[in-house]
C-alpha cells in the first residue's frame, strides 16, 4: 500500500503501514488439558462447608466438585459411611486429537486407612472391569486406576498420577484386554472418574483436584507379553508398568514438550526475524527514494530537510529496536 505526504511544493508518495500484521498471532488448534465440570455424592455425607479462615490439615471444604478444579488446598470433602462411599467427578469437554495416553492426576487426603480405589468408567467394553456397570456408569464397568490393583490406604494428602492406555489392564498374566481411549469417554466428550470403598468406616475424604491430560506420549509402557519358552510366569506384565505414586513419567513428558516447543519457537522466531528484515529492507528503499526526490529537489527548505533526517533517523531506530526484541527472544528460548 502506497500512501502520500504533504511537503511544501507539493504531494510525495510515501509507504504506509501494511493493513495485515507481518506477523500472525499463534492460535490454539487443540486443547489436551481438562478439568472437572460436574460430579456428585452417590454414597456418603457432605460435610459442612468451612470458611476460608478455617485451618484443618484436610484444607477448606468448599462444599462442591468446584473445589477441585486447581491444586489451592480447597476441597471438596464428604464422609464415609457404614457402607463405604462413591463419589464421581466428570471432565466434560474432551477431545482426545489421536492421543496414544491419557495421564490422570488427582490429590486426595484420607482421615483414616480405608482401602480405596480411583476408578475410571469403560462406557464400551465389560471384559475384565473391576466392578460391574451401574447407574453411573453403564454398558461397560468400573476399571482400577490403583497399579496391580493395590487400594490406596494412606491417611494423609498424597498425590496421585497414571497413564492408561491400550493394554493397561490385563486379562491374564500375558494377555492384555483392549481398551482403546475411546472406551472412556461417552458421546458427550465426558470422563468419569470415581473415588470408591466398601470398607465400613465413618471418616471423612477430602478431593483436592482432579486433572485429565490426552497426549501423544513418546514414552511407552507393557502392553502384553509373549513367553517363548519356561514355565508359568510369575505375576504379570502390570507389575512392570510402574508406580502411581509420583509423576516420572509425566515429568518425562513434560520435557519432551517444552523441547518440541522450544525448537517451534526457534524457528517462528526466526521466520519473524527474516519477515521484519525484508519489510524493513523495503520500507527503507521506499524512504531512501523519497529522500533522494528531496536531495534532487533545489532549493529544499528547513523544514523539508528536518522531515527528510527524521525520516532517516526514525527508520534506523525502529530496525535497531526490533532487531534488539528479537535477539532477546531467542536468548530466552535457547
């Protein structure tokens, strides 16, 4: 685009800003990380909600699935009763974008050691599942986060991490049971997850946050054994996949993100950097014609001679500067 500046004399063309920006803002093509939007108390009691003044180890109960939306120690809490409890929280909205793993999070504090498992719902397949379908989850069962089936008794706040996949669950000591990603979110893009005991125990539970992340994950885990020769395996291949305690693996993957965006970031920063060079290289044979029509001009007045150096200056400042952002950027990314 072309436009015009007023000298004395008369009409100058003179290059005006371009009407798009040089350089397109990144837009977000794909969500992987997802938090509750719903849940409910099948089995137990609310306990009262708390002031945000109150201090209890368990942290402040908020009174809702609200409370464990971020890691802040509000809490949704309940009680345990004769029965055990049930309660479930649901991540709507998820898409999983040819995800090979989904890593599940949660923290969650025990009053006293009642054998629990954190359960996710197979809307599809029963082959296998820890406890039959219900209410809450129908057509296929409740499968067992907890590694090699282990109920989690710890009494204190602990955080909690796994990564499920294809082969997760094993039927036997060498055969897997299919259970693709897709098993585990209903036709409206939910996930349920549940916090579940039949231990008879009146004492209370306390969810801090709950967190769903659909990746494409480098690293892999057992998935099925083929034994070649020997005699009947010990165990099975679960024992081999890892502990839920602890978040390696996620920290792994952690990494290889950042790496992945960080080499992005180099090369954006360096398509920028070419695109400001050659609109500056541009703009200045445009300016640089401008002067020389001035310098060929007799008889240039003062004040045509002050525009023509502002104009001079104005443009080797503005390059100085951006070159400057830019060398800053890719400092930081490096």
């Amino acid at each position: 685009m072309i436009g015009v500046m007023l000298l004395s004399g008369g009409w100058i063309p003179f290059p005006a800003p371009p009407s798009e920006p040089l350089i397109s803002p990144p837009v977000a093509k794909a969500t992987y990380q997802f938090a509750p939007t719903g849940g409910a108390i099948v089995t137990g009691t609310a306990l009262p909600i708390l002031g945000m003044t109150a201090v209890l180890p368990e942290g402040v109960n908020l009174g809702s699935w609200w409370a464990t939306l971020a890691d802040d120690n509000f809490h949704w809490g309940l009680n345990s009763t004769a029965t055990g409890y049930n309660v479930h929280l649901d991540i709507g909205n998820v898409q999983l974008n040819n995800a090979n793993k989904l890593f599940i999070q949660t923290e969650f504090d025990l009053d006293a050691a009642v054998n629990t498992f954190v359960q996710i719902c197979d809307w599809v397949s029963s082959i296998g599942v820890h406890h039959p379908a219900d209410a809450q989850c129908t057509t296929g069962g409740w499968r067992n986060l907890n590694v090699n089936d282990i109920a989690i008794t710890i009494a204190t706040p602990v955080a909690y991490s796994w990564a499920i996949y294809d082969g997760y669950w094993n039927s036997t000591a060498i055969a897997r049971i299919s259970t693709p990603l897709t098993n585990f979110v209903d036709g409206t893009n939910r996930i349920r997850i549940r916090y579940f005991s039949t231990i008879n125990s009146v004492t209370a539970v306390h969810i801090d946050y709950l967190r769903v992340f659909a990746v494409v994950n480098p690293v892999y885990s057992p998935a099925g054994v083929t034994q070649i020769s020997g005699g009947a395996p010990l165990g099975d291949y679960s024992l081999a996949i890892g502990t839920g305690v602890g978040a390696g693996t996620m920290i792994f993957y952690t990494r290889y993100r950042i790496s992945i965006w960080r080499k992005k970031m180099k090369k954006e920063t360096k398509e920028a950097s070419n695109v400001v060079r050659q609109a500056f290289r541009t703009l200045k044979e445009e300016v640089r014609e401008q002067i020389e029509f001035l310098n060929k001009k007799p008889g240039l007045t003062d004040q045509e001679k002050e525009i023509r150096d502002k104009l001079q200056k104005t443009l080797d400042l503005s390059q100085e500067l951006i070159s400057k952002e830019i060398k800053d950027i890719e400092k930081e990314i490096e």
